[in-house]
C-alpha cells in the first residue's frame, strides 16, 4: 500500500501516561477520521466527516491526571460505526476541532441528517434515529 502526502488538520497517538509511546495514530482529514494501528500487522480505519452522527468525549481520573481523554466519534458508516481515540492530549479541544470539521464539511455538501443514516431511520418521526434510541 503506497501512502500518500496528505496535510492533516491534527494528528497524535494513543498515550500511556501521557506519553505518545504506542503504535497506534489518530488523525483528522479535511474530510476524512484515520485511525491506524498495530506494529507488524498494521489496520487502517476511516470514516468520512459527513456520516459522523455524535462525538462524545469521556475522563476518567487517571486521564485527568495525565491530560488526556477519550474522545468516541459514532457514524452512519457501516465498516466503522463506531471510532475511539483513545488517551489523546488536549481531549477537549480536539473534540471541539473534529465537531467544527465535521460541521464545516456537512455545510460545505449540503448534507441533511436523513441522507446520512436514511428516511426510513426515524419511524416514529422525533427526529431521533430509531437505532439510537433506548426502547426498552
């Protein structure tokens, strides 16, 4: 596989301690999330900005302590529905950069929620895709 050059809007890796010391890097596109992992056997994941659904971001105490975070991104993109990165400085501003990007790339394609995930998603017409809602 031949890797291009590509300018990234944000690139790091996944931290131990709040040191960059594992094989596993996470970046931000212009219109694309990239996940790539693993030394010897290396996977790649991607997910296009416009089928991003939610971005959410969690801390825990050590993360606290280390200043870093947990930032979960879900998508309508059925190879990757769901894409972690994991142990990231600067968790919160780097949340708020992928929500500014996703937004910017949504506006940009005139991109509706229904083209995304489907008109036949929401059943019950809420406004809230059906597979996202607890129906307990």
């Amino acid at each position: 596989m031949a890797k291009t050059m590509m300018n990234y809007l944000w690139e790091d890796r996944k931290r131990y301690m709040g040191m960059p010391i594992s094989f596993t890097k996470y970046k931000l596109g212009e219109d694309r999330l990239f996940t790539e992992t693993g030394l010897f056997s290396t996977k790649y994941e991607e997910v296009v900005l416009y089928r991003v659904l939610d971005i959410s971001l969690k801390r825990n105490l050590w993360q606290k302590l280390f200043g870093v975070g947990t930032i979960t991104i879900k998508s309508s993109d059925s190879s990757c529905p769901v894409m972690v990165f994991k142990n990231v400085k600067g968790s919160f501003g780097v949340k708020e950069k992928i929500h500014a990007q996703v937004e910017a790339v949504k506006l940009a394609r005139r991109t509706r929620v229904n083209e995304v995930i489907g008109d036949d998603c929401d059943c019950d017409g809420d406004g809230v895709p059906d597979e996202l809602e607890d129906n307990h």
